[in-house]
C-alpha cells in the first residue's frame, strides 16, 4: 500500500509541507460531488422530515431509512465490490459521512453501521465471513454494531475488559460470558462485532443476535441522540462458532485501535456535517427574527457569531480532508481480497493515529461551539424543544466522549508522537536539538516576508510547528520518560498540535484557492484563514507560556519564556473588519460560504 513518497504520520510538524500532500475540498472528482449531493439530498428528503418519529425510536422507520440508504449505496462505499459495496476511496466515503452529520440520531446508527460494525470484517475478516456478512451490512438489509466497552472497560477497554471466550471441548465453537455497555444500534443489529479473551488474549468476533445466549438489554435513556438505541449486549454461555472468530486469537487490540482511528477522523467529517447545517437553520432563523426594529442578523453582536461558526467549520473542513487524503493515499492499491489486506490496511490506518485523533478533538469541540452559539442566537427559542437548535446542542455533545474521550485522545497526540521518536520513526529530537541551537541568534525583527497574501500566516504557521517542537523537546529534557505522567502538560502540547496541524492545513488550502481562483474570488479562504489564526495564535502562547511554568522557574524559566515570544511573536489583524465581511457572505448564502 503505502509508498515512500506519502508523509508520515506526524512528519507535519517537521518543516514546511508539500501542498500537493494536502487533499483540499476544491479537488474533489466529479463523482465526489455527486455522492456528497446525493447523500445530502437523501438526509434532506428522507431524513430529517421523520426526525420527531426517529426521536420516539420507530425502529421500523430507522430500519427502513437504514435499508433506502444501502439501496442508494449509501452503506457501502467502504465494502469491496467483490462483497456487495462499491469500493469508494475515502474521500468519497467522508463525503457520505459529512452529508449524514446533518441527520441527527441516524447519523449515529449510520456512523456506528458502517463504520465500527462493519469495518472489522472489511479489513480483518477472511472470505467466508466477508461472502456471509458484508452484502447484507453493505445493502442495509441487516444492521451492525460493536461491542467493545463493558462496565468495567471504557477508556481501559483493553486492560479492564472481562468478557470471557473458552474453545468448546469438540472445538466446534467459542462460549462466551461478559456484558458489553452502550452498545449502539444494540436494540435493532443483527451482526455483532464482540471483544472477549480467551485465556486472556484479547480476541474479537462475529456474534450474531439469534445466536443462543446472545440478548440485548433495555433502551438507555439519554441525554441527546434520543433517535438512536444505544443497549447493553448479554452474553449468558452464548455459542458462537469456531469460525467467527475474527482475524487471530490476540488481535482484538489491533482490530479494536485501528477500527477506532477510523472511526475518529470519520466522527470528525460528521460534526462538520453538524456544523453546516446548523449554521444554515440558524442563519435563516437570525435573518427571520426582528428585534428593536431590525433583523437580528443586522446586530453586530450576532454577525461575529454566524462569521465564527463559518471560520471554525472551515478549519474543521481543512484539517478532515487532508487526513482522509493521507489516508487513501497510503491505502491505495490495497487487495481487499488478499489475506494480507488486514495487516496492511492496520499499517496504513495507524501511520495516521495522530491526525485521526486530532480530527475527532477538533470536530467534537467545534461541533459543541457551534451548537452552543445556534442555541444563544435563537434565544428563548433555542431552549425549546420545538426548535431544532435545542436538539443539535443535547445530540453534539456525545461526540466529546465517544470513539475515545477527548481527554485519552489528546493525550494519544503526543504519546504517538513521542513514541515514534523514541523508535527513531520520526526525527522531533533532533529537530528539538537543532531548534534549541538556533533560536538564540533567531530574531523575528529579522524576518522578511514576501509581499504575497497569507505571508504572514504561512510564516506563523511554521513557526506554530517550531513552538510544538520547541516545548516538546523542553519538557522531554525536564521529565525523560517520566513526561507520560505530566497529563497537564500533555493536553497543552496536544491542543498546539491540534492548532498547528488545523493552521497548517488552512494556509495551504487558501494558497491553493488563490492560484485557482485568483486572489480575489478566492478573497474568503484567505479572509478565514486570517481570522482563525488570529484566534489561535494567543491561544498557542498561553498553551505554551503555561506548560514550561510548571517546568521550571527563575531565570531558566524566563529564557525559556523568551523562546516563545521569539517564535510566536505575532502582529495582530482586523479580524472585527473580516469577520464582518464573512458574516456578509454567510447571510447572503444562507448558511456555510464554499462549496
Ligand atoms: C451514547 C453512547 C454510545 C456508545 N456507543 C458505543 C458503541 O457502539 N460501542 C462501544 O464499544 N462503546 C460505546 N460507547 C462507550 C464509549 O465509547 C465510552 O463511554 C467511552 O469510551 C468512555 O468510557 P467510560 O464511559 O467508561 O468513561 P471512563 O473511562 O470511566 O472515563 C471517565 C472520565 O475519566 C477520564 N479518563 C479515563 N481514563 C483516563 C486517563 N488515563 N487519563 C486521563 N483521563 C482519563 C475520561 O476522559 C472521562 O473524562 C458509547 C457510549 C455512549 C454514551
């Protein structure tokens, strides 16, 4: 799969990226365009008019829907032709994912379908199990589901795991015993994907719902996603045959990870999915609503909010496709009928593990934002059931603590990152050395920009990556391998990740725009990159400054302080001007400005 010329995981922070190894939305294909307004128009016609009967839980409505969808080959982009799917690149299946984030709680019973319930077999099951399970999983005439946490095992998943699998005495089939928690689309999947060990090597498999001993526990009663089920799955002496076990005995941590990568960076194109369609219902809301005389989208007040939701969907939108364009491009030219496809495709998916997580964290928090401020610009309204903004605020919330919490996914940012140094994968020790080196005779006076749009912020970008490799190499030398205690320190370093990935891909995709389209029509991308750096940018300091305080004190301490200032010394923008002008755009479009 992966050749020598596709980035590593991680390789962004460690000088100026090539632009053509940023996958922006202004490149997708023809049939990219057409799957992504297919599946918007499917969630448009067919959706969201049922919304209040898929919130009362009509599982015959959401088996329906689920079935209308895999006609339209809405289910199947990732499964191979060979089993029934389409076969689609990543891109196209992100393009799926985007479109159904506007789709509330079935964007939840989709998500977990075709993504965590199906995506094991794809990759890691052999061909008997993908000829029986994938055509029906990729039509939607059967529904899936994945059961990896248990009462005991959520975050720990592995280590806390309980459920038990014991070879029966004629090896006919597995027994298994354990109860797996919150398992979404519990109450209406046919097809299981299940963790248990079997002498406690951590295993998974395929569990069928009409298997004996199998059952599934009540509705929990939740705070949003009302529309999706969401049961504990019981396994009382469950007979599963020998031939469901999925992949090998002790790969169910290497199943379970990588499915989950997967499942972040999809998680992320589906809050972008959120985002755009909140800031459309709620743009027309502002623009219907008059007080003191006046629209209330005239109100200074409420222009800044409906310009901030664009500029952050925006940056969400740059960071998601990059990563799915590194993706595909080291899955590309994979088997998927290959015995080897599994191992492979786990390679591919984990070189990402940095940037999946970075998607999920940046999606989850961008999605609360914008929920949160649809609900203020509402008013009274937004607190009442009745108006979709009340919804949108209670269903985004469970994507800070799903597919991992945010708080175990920052800290896998830069524990990724520090292992594949450790290992000698990815040189940030030395960059640290050699920036340690120069940052006394650098002096930001000195710096000379060209006289082109987005110099400035193509220059802080680099230099927010310098900042990351600066203090990250500064809390290596205090803490060695003790830093992996430090969790203050390691959120900080994972939001200026975050940031300076997400910056990153901003400039580069403006750049992009502008010589496509000329810097005028392309007047919006830099507009936005502009303003989310000027947001940023202080919040990179303040990240920064805190992290090596604790590290340090006295005189070290204010050197260290100087090498922050040095690095991130930043002349601030209009950004009131220009998001005043986004905000324009915003209310002429209706909602999201591109695209
Ligand atoms: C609606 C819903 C649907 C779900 N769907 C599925 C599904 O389909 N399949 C499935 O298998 N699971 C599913 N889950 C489970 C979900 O993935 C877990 O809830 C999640 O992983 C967190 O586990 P936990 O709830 O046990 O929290 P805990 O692990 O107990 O975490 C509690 C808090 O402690 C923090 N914490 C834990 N460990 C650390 C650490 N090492 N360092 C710092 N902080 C830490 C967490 O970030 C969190 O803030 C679902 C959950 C919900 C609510």
């Amino acid at each position: 799969m992966a050749d020598n010329n596709i980035p590593q995981g991680g390789g962004f922070l460690l000088g100026p990226t090539d632009p053509t190894a940023c996958f922006t939305p202004e490149e997708f294909s023809d049939e990219h365009k057409m799957i992504l307004q297919t599946t918007l128009d499917f969630v448009a016609n067919e959706i969201l008019p049922n919304w209040e009967a898929i919130e009362e839980k009509d599982h015959d409505l959401v088996k329906k829907l689920m079935a209308a969808a895999g006609e339209l080959g809405l289910l199947g982009s990732d499964v191979p032709e060979e089993y029934g799917g389409l076969g689609l690149d990543k891109i196209a299946t992100c393009c799926i994912t985007e479109a159904f984030g506007g789709a509330g709680s079935l964007a939840v019973a989709q998500g977990a379908h075709t993504g965590i319930g199906t995506l094991p077999i794809v990759y890691y099951g052999n061909a008997a199990q993908k000829e029986k399970y994938l055509p029906d999983l990729a039509m939607g005439t059967k529904i899936a589901a994945y059961g990896l946490t248990e009462a005991g095992a959520g975050s720990d998943a592995v280590g806390g795991a309980r459920a038990k699998a014991v070879l029966s005495e004629d090896g006919s089939h597995y027994i298994l015993n354990g109860e797996k928690m919150f398992i979404t689309n519990g109450g209406w999947a046919e097809t299981f994907i299940v963790f248990a060990k079997i002498d406690g090597a951590f295993s998974a498999f395929i569990v069928e719902r009409d298997f004996p001993g199998v059952s599934t526990g009540a509705e929990e009663k939740k705070l949003g996603i009302k529309g999706s089920s969401t049961t504990t799955v019981i396994l009382e002496d469950a007979q599963v045959p020998a031939e469901n076990l999925l992949y090998e005995i002790g790969k169910g941590g290497t199943i379970a990870m990588n499915v989950l990568n997967i499942g972040r960076y999809k998680l992320g194109a589906a809050t972008l999915g959120g985002c755009k369609s909140i800031l459309e219902f709620t743009t027309r809301y502002a623009k219907d609503r008059a007080q003191f005389g006046q629209s209330i989208v005239e109100f200074g007040a409420i222009k800044e909010k409906l310009a901030k939701m664009a500029v952050k969907s925006f940056a969400l939108e740059s960071a998601i496709y990059r990563t799915v364009g590194l993706i595909d491009a080291a899955m590309e030219g994979g088997d998927p009928t290959s015995d080897d496809y599994g191992e492979k495709a786990s390679a591919a998916i984990r070189e990402f593990a940095v940037e999946c997580s970075i998607d999920k964290v940046l999606g989850s928090e961008v999605l609360d934002y914008v929920a949160d401020e649809s609900v203020q610009i509402f008013g009274g309204y937004g607190y009442i059931a009745e108006y979709p903004a009340e919804r949108c605020y209670r269903d985004a919330r469970i994507n800070r603590i799903f597919e991992g919490t945010n708080e175990i996914n920052r800290m896998t940012i830069p524990g990724e990152l520090l292992k594949r140094a450790m290992k000698g994968k990815l040189p940030l020790m030395d960059a640290g050395l050699k920036l340690l080196g120069e940052i006394m005779e650098y002096s930001p006076m000195m710096v000379e920009l060209p006289d082109e749009p987005l110099a400035l912020q193509e220059h802080m970008a680099e230099m927010s990556k310098k900042a990351v490799i600066y203090v990250a190499g500064l809390a290596a030398q205090t803490y060695m391998e003790k830093l992996i205690n430090e969790q203050e320190i390691l959120l900080r370093l994972a939001d200026m990740v975050i940031e300076a990935f997400t910056m990153e891909s901003c400039v580069i995709r403006a750049k992009k725009a502008i010589a496509e389209l000329g810097e005028e029509k392309a007047a919006p991308y830099i507009q936005m990159t502009q303003i989310y750096m000027d947001e940023m940018l202080p919040q990179m300091v303040v990240w920064a400054n805190e992290s090596l305080s604790v590290m340090s004190e006295g005189d070290e301490l204010r050197t260290m302080l100087i090498g922050v200032r040095k690095l991130l010394k930043y002349q601030p923008i209009n950004a009131i001007g220009l998001k005043r002008a986004i905000a324009d755009r915003v209310i002429e479009k209706n909602g999201y400005i591109l695209g």
